[in-house]
C-alpha cells in the first residue's frame, strides 16, 4: 500500500510540474514586463494585419481618408516602392526599433509568357490581353494573324529581322518584314501608371504540322523595372503632394 501511495504522489507530482510549466508567467527583462509563453510585452497593442489592396487607387484613399489610423505618435510614414507591382506602408520605427504595416498593395496584371512559343490563336489572344495597343503590337498582331501555315520554307531569318509569306487579300501573298525589335507596352506595373515601353524580339517558327508559332523576347536589359518604379512614385507624388512636402510620408523606391 505505501508503494501504491508513494507511486500516486510520484505522478501527482509530475502532473502538476506539467500545470505549472504550460501556465503563463509574466517576467521582467531590463525594466519591462513579459509573458514568458511568447516573450511577448506585457500590456503591449497588438499589430493590426496589414491591409491587402491591389489597386493604387484604394491605397491613396486609405491614405487619405483613414489618417488617424496611422497620424498620431508616428513621426513618419513609408511608402516602400519594392517592385513595380508591389508597394509597402509601413509606420516609422518604435521605442523597440520596429515597423508596422499598415497596408500591403500589389496589382493584378494579365500574365504573358515571355520566350515561350505559342500557337497562332494563342498568341493573338495573350497579345491583346497583356499588351496596351501600339503602333508595333498592330503590326505583330496583323502580321501574325495572316502569316500562311503552308509557308515554312519560306521562313527567313538573320537573327535581328524575320521575313515569311502573309496573306494580303482573298487570293494575294506577299512576303512582309516583321517588326523586330519591337517597341511594346505590356501591362507590368498598376494601371493608373503609364506602362513602361521597351524593346522585344518577334520570333516564329513551325510548330506541329507547318502551323506557326510566335514568341516575344525582352530585349532591355531590365530597365522596364526602373521606369515602372518612378512611374509610380510619380503618381503617387501628384496624388498627395501635400503628405510628401509636410515629411509626414516618405516614399522609397
């Protein structure tokens, strides 16, 4: 019997070392005051979750119309250009060296598939989804919707021009230059910014029984993305002018 006594308080013992250890307990570190649980400050706010916007509309009006969330014990505010697609509002920094994001904004833009061959009709179709119309997205898409499918012997190319045979009339053919490179504007950054212009390489070549297939390259270097970014910190300065001279929001790029 004492054995079986000695064993229950064994474990009695135990399960109560495990109570103690799972309940919370607030400690003190260089003068503040912390649940030990999480190490989180004891009394602290917690962060709101960042908004999640996709338009630079709705970001500007939440600047605008929803300033006490953000203008009270804050000297400044970020506006953090990261990508020509994507911008970060962020608080200034704490008594603790922190940030809070306030609001996270990223643009839904069509998806094109840059040096990827894609058949005729797939082609036209991504072309007049993801590209504002130019004078050089009319001539690909004129030249590539009337290239003749029987034609791939008569394909040339020198590596900076293409020719081929098109189709110029109900029983007309003729061979034509394509435009290569080509200046486009694809839709790569928000919608209320001019979208950036830039160089591409046309290509084609036969796929599957002698059909055509047509591919853009990027041909910049890249400095798409720069331009896209100041495209949007210019908007953004004409859109709250008076935000940015008074240094109450900073907009980084």
């Amino acid at each position: 019997m004492e054995e079986m006594k000695g064993l229950k308080d064994a474990l009695q013992f135990i399960a109560n070392l495990g109570v103690q250890a799972n309940r919370p307990q607030v400690v003190e570190v260089h003068g503040k005051t912390y649940c030990r649980e999480h190490m989180i400050e004891y009394g602290a706010l917690p962060k709101a979750e960042p908004l999640k916007l996709h338009t630079l509309t709705s970001l500007i009006e939440y600047i605008k119309k929803c300033r006490t969330e953000f203008n009270n014990d804050h000297d400044q505010m970020i506006l953090h250009v990261t990508a020509p697609d994507k911008i970060y509002f962020f608080s200034s920094l704490n008594y603790e060296r922190d940030r809070e994001t306030l609001a996270i904004c990223e643009a839904i833009l069509p998806a094109f598939r840059y040096d990827y061959f894609m058949e005729q009709e797939r082609f036209l179709i991504a072309l007049q989804a993801a590209f504002e119309t130019t004078a050089d997205k009319t001539l690909i898409a004129q030249f590539a919707s009337n290239v003749i499918q029987e034609s791939a012997a008569e394909y040339s190319d020198d590596g900076i021009t293409q020719t081929a045979v098109i189709k110029t009339g109900v029983a007309k053919k003729e061979v034509a230059l394509v435009p290569s490179p080509a200046k486009l504007k694809p839709y790569r950054t928000f919608l209320e910014c001019d979208q950036p212009e830039s160089a591409f390489l046309f290509r084609m070549r036969d796929v599957k029984e002698g059909k055509p297939a047509f591919s853009l390259i990027e041909a910049d270097g890249g400095k798409w993305k720069a331009d896209a970014m100041q495209s949007v910190v210019d908007y953004i300065r004409q859109a709250i002018p008076d935000l940015i001279e008074s240094g109450e929001i900073v907009i980084l790029a």
